[in-house]
C-alpha cells in the first residue's frame, strides 16, 4: 500500500513537472512595438492578442504603442523589443543603409492610406489643384512622401504649412489642404465640421510603398524562422478575423484601452475604410494572402525615391531590406 | 580675474572634457557597440566636417533665432519687470499670467500659436515660441532686483530730491544689474533650447532648416551620428553663451560686486 502511494506520488509530481515544463516553454514571450497610437489600422495584432490567434501560435505577446513624439524604433535594433510595426519602406532602405540589422517580413497594407485633404466645399477639386494649395504637412512627411510629391508632381515647397496632429488649422482655412490617414482623418474631420473631405490617395498618384509593415531583426530570422512565422502566420490571421468578423469588440476593447481617445464612430468608419480601399488585400495579396510582398515592387519604389533625392543610385540594394521568407504562402485564403 | 584663475576657468572643464570624451570613445570601441546605437565622439567630428554643407547653415538658423529671441526676451523682460516694480498691485494681477505662459507646455499651444501669427510666417512663429520659453528668468530676476534696493539708499535718494533719471540709472539700475545678469545666465541658453524645441512643434521653415530639422531627418533615417553632430553643435552653443554670459556678467560687476570682487 505504501509503495502504491509512493508510486502515485510519483507519477503524480513526473506529470505535474512535464506539465510545468511544456507551460513554460509552450508559449514564447514578444514584443510587438508598433508605429502609433492603438488605432483599428493596428486592429488584427490586437485581435490576434484578444481572441487567442498568438496564444494557439504559442506566443505570448505584449503590444507596446507608439504615438506622437515616441520613437520606438532603436529598441528592435537594441534588442528590447522582437518586432516592430513600419510607417512604410523608407525606414527600412535607412536601416539597410545604416547597416542595421534589421528586415522586413511581411507588408501588411498593399496600399498606404497617406492621403491629402480638401474641404468639401473648398475650391480644391483634383488633384492637380492640391498644388496651389497652402498644405498642412508634419515633418515627416517633409521628409518623405512630400519629397517625392515635389519630384514627381512639382507641389512647390512654399507651400508647405505646420502640422502637429491638430485638425485646428486646417478646419481654420477653406483653402488649406493636409495630411491624413484615409481611415481617419475624413470621419474626425466630419465629427468637428459636419463634412467629409475630399480624399486624395497617394498610392492612387504612384506612391506604391507597402504601409503598417512589419519588420525584425536579422539575428532572429536567422536563429528562429519558425518563431518569425508563427508571429506572421498570426498576425495574418488576426488580420483576415478584423476585416471580415461581424463582431471584433475583444479587439476594439483593448484598442480603447491603450488609446482612450479612441470612439465605436472612428472604430466603425476605420474598419469599413480599410475594406472599401482594399488596403490589406489588394493586388496579389488576393491571392498569396495577406503580408504579401512583391521584390520588383520594393525596388520601383526605391527607384521613385531616388529620383525624388531620397538615395543615391545604388546605394543600397533595395532587395535587402525586405524578405519574402515568411510571406506569400496562401495563409488565410479561401 | 587674474591668469591663475584663467586657467583653472578654462583648464578645468577642458580637462574633463578631454577625460570624458576619451572614456566615451573608449568603452563605445571596447563594447563593440554599432554607430547607429552611439558613435563614437571621432565617428561624431568627422560626421560634422563631412556633412558641413549642411549642417553649417542649420546651426547659422538656429543660432538667429535663439538671438533675437534673447533679444526680445531681455528689452520685454526688462521692461514687464519696470512695470512689475512700478507697483505692486500690477505685478499682483500680471505675475501669475507670465508664470502662465512660462509653464503651459509649447508642444500644445504651438499650433496654435502658428494660427494667431499666420502660418506663412514661421520664423516669427518659431521667435514667439522660443522668446515664451525664455524671457520668464529675466522679468522674474529683474523685478527682484528692482524691488531690492536698499531702502536706506531709497531714503538718501528722496532727501536730495533725486530726478525719476537719476534714481533709475544710480539707483535702481545698479541694485537690480546683478539679478538681471543672473536671469540673463538661464535665459540666453533657454533661449537655445526654446529655438530647438520651437522648431520642433512648428515644422521647419522650408528653406531654411535648423538644426531641429537635422535631428529629426536624423532620427527618421536612423542617422545616429548625424544626430550627435547636430546635438554636439547645440552643446558647443549652450557652452560658449553660458561663458559668454559669465564674461559678461564679470566684466559689469567685477568693479562693485560683492560676486565678482571675491574673484580678482
């Protein structure tokens, strides 16, 4: 009887110790750092987090937000954080010419919401017209998109105004144009004028970089691919869930959490504008699924951006920068 | 002040300097670190010769408005801290708008600041956030220093039937000189500070970028060295106004001032 027990509470701690073991190990801990606030444009992480996507993955993943004025981009070169959430590929050509090591591994949206605005009822109707137009515009995209504005469509730079994420000056001027994001601005716009803008795509004038692009770094591509995949995979799905789910409040509920600025109006307006644009699945993101990247695509982007001034000819190979390691397999088509 | 204390003046903080550099420069090599998480302090100068085209003239911009804003910081300070020290019952209503102005954050007003003054003139926008961010040490330290007159003098001066001129540039204008100078030590490198982050919350002036625009493009295309070249120059600044300051300050008290005369 006595060795019964022995046995039992043998076999019970054995159980209890490749129980605590594979816990341990089952799930591995990442840090996702992105580029804004908690916005639904960050939606599938966030749905992926919510609904258990990452968990089944065997991740335990913790979102870190970015904002206005928060550089969260030396913590992944600085190994503080695994992945990061990219504006577009500019930064990722400065990582490779800076020799960071770090890469892309999937292109979340095909088409950048970067957009300009006009008022609705202001005298700037086409596109062409945004180029007499004072325009509200952030250093960063000085730096950036506006470069390459003033290359390819000659918008003067005169003609550039402050922008610190204020809708005041814009709703101040019938005349004045701005920056947004094409699945917010017009509905914050519309909640404090009572009228949507008229929206002008950049990638519908040529700018063709990937947006919400996620990046990491070399060492872990190289030392676990099967973790980078996973966190892909994931977040893929987390993303098909978003866009297609009638009801994704667990992921909304943790977005309001991290941006209490964040209102079911914006949430709602944000959501069907990705899907009416077709941000995430347009192109051969259709077909090879969310994240799909498209090498010759990376490099006629690189190409505008040099002759916009941003890079001199050849001096980076705009291939390196991104890996279609991890992308491009079907995931989440039907 | 004599060549002995010259020296320890100059030779002191060089010899840190060189010290702290050198351990900089040391440990980055030692460590392996890579430049885009900090350069070295030779990656750091040669960064500044190579990129001089540029950085050159953003320095020159910067450095324009952080002068005119000390400026106007200090002909506004002094003259707000006249009528501060005119009466009290001014003052008492005022004071608490100037600290108003001193602590509500730039980065929120800024843009609308930019409204107010007319987005086309962004320079003048930049001048208003930088002289906001400056001129509150100088009307704070004159208005002491203009109530501080010694009241035995005060009295002299009644009884000889002094003239408003002469009771200003002999008495008052002596009094208050030691705690203008002082006020004047923080404003003029508030002033540089208030000129950086004014560009910052205002957006570059297109064609004349300053060395905000360069530490921002910096920090964008992850230009680790270039940014330490821009902030070493803003260091540069703020070290020469700082001894600039206390020459200054030497010379006009160095005859008079219990401050100065310590230091013959």
């Amino acid at each position: 009887m006595k060795t019964l027990l022995t046995i039992c509470r043998a076999v019970l701690f054995a159980w209890w110790a490749i129980a605590a073991a594979y816990g341990a190990d089952a799930a591995d801990k990442v840090t996702l750092a992105t580029n804004w606030l908690a916005q639904p444009e960050l939606g599938g992480f966030y749905q992926a987090v919510a609904d258990g996507t990452y968990a089944r993955h065997g991740l335990e993943v913790t979102i870190k937000p970015g904002g206005p004025l928060v550089n969260n981009r030396p913590l992944l070169a600085f190994g503080k954080i695994d992945f990061l959430i990219g504006t577009n590929l500019i930064q990722p050509f400065d990582a490779a010419k800076q020799e960071i090591p770090t890469k892309v591994v999937a292109a979340f949206f095909q088409k950048d919401p970067q957009c300009l605005l006009s008022h609705a009822d202001g005298p700037w109707k086409t596109w062409d017209d945004l180029k007499q137009a004072p325009l509200l515009m952030g250093n960063a995209g000085r730096q950036t998109f506006f470069l390459w504005l003033h290359d390819a469509y000659d918008f003067p730079r005169a003609n550039l105004r402050p922008y610190n994420h204020s809708l005041a000056p814009f709703l101040n001027d019938p005349r004045a144009a701005m920056q947004g994001f094409a699945t917010a601005e017009p509905e914050r716009i519309r909640e404090a004028a009572g009228k949507e803008p008229r929206v002008f795509l950049l990638a519908d004038h040529g700018w063709n970089s990937y947006s919400t692009v996620l990046e990491t770094r070399n060492d872990l591509i190289a030392k676990n691919p099967d973790l980078v995949q996973r966190f892909v995979d994931a977040s893929i799905v987390g993303w098909n869930t978003y866009l297609d789910a009638e009801d994704t409040d667990a992921a909304d509920v943790l977005i309001k959490k991290d941006n209490p600025s964040m209102t079911d109006g914006l949430i709602k307006f944000s959501r069907r504008k990705m899907g009416e644009l077709e941000l995430l699945r347009a192109g051969e993101a259709k077909k090879l699924g969310i994240g799909a990247i498209d090498i010759e695509r990376v490099k006629s982007f690189y190409a505008k951006m040099v002759a916009a001034g941003m890079y001199q000819e050849g001096e980076i190979d705009p291939s390196e920068a991104v890996t279609v390691e991890f992308v491009n397999k079907g995931v989440g088509v039907e | 002040m004599n060549e002995r204390s010259l020296w320890i003046r100059i030779g002191a903080p060089a010899l840190v300097g060189a010290l702290l550099l050198a351990a900089w420069e040391a440990w980055v090599r030692y460590a392996e670190l890579p430049k885009y998480i900090l350069p070295t302090p030779s990656e750091v100068a040669s960064t500044i010769v190579a990129q001089w085209a540029a950085l050159g003239p953003a320095w020159m911009v910067t450095l324009k408005t952080m002068l005119v804003a000390l400026a106007a910081a200090v002909v506004l300070g002094v003259a707000l801290a006249a009528l501060f020290a005119s009466s009290r019952i001014v003052e008492t209503s005022l004071f608490p708008y100037a600290v108003m102005l001193q602590v509500t954050p730039l980065v929120a007003v800024a843009p609308f600041i930019v409204i107010w003054i007319g987005w086309e003139r962004v320079w003048l926008t930049q001048l208003v956030c930088a002289w906001i961010v400056a001129f509150f040490p100088i009307l704070s330290n004159t208005t002491m220093g203009l109530r501080s007159v010694d009241p035995g003098l005060r009295d002299l001066f009644s009884l000889y039937d002094a003239s408003r001129w002469q009771r200003l540039r002999l008495l008052l204008a002596p009094s208050a000189l030691p705690y203008f100078l002082s006020g004047l030590k923080i404003s003029a490198n508030l002033a540089l500070v208030g000129a950086v982050v004014a560009e910052f919350v205002t957006g570059t002036q297109v064609d004349n970028p300053g060395l905000a625009s360069t530490i921002f493009t910096s920090q964008l295309n992850s230009d680790t060295p270039l940014m330490f070249a821009a902030l070493s120059l803003i260091s540069l600044t703020g070290i020469v106004t700082f001894f600039a300051m206390e020459g200054l300050s030497h010379l006009l008290l160095r005859r008079w001032h219990e401050s100065a005369i310590g230091e013959r």
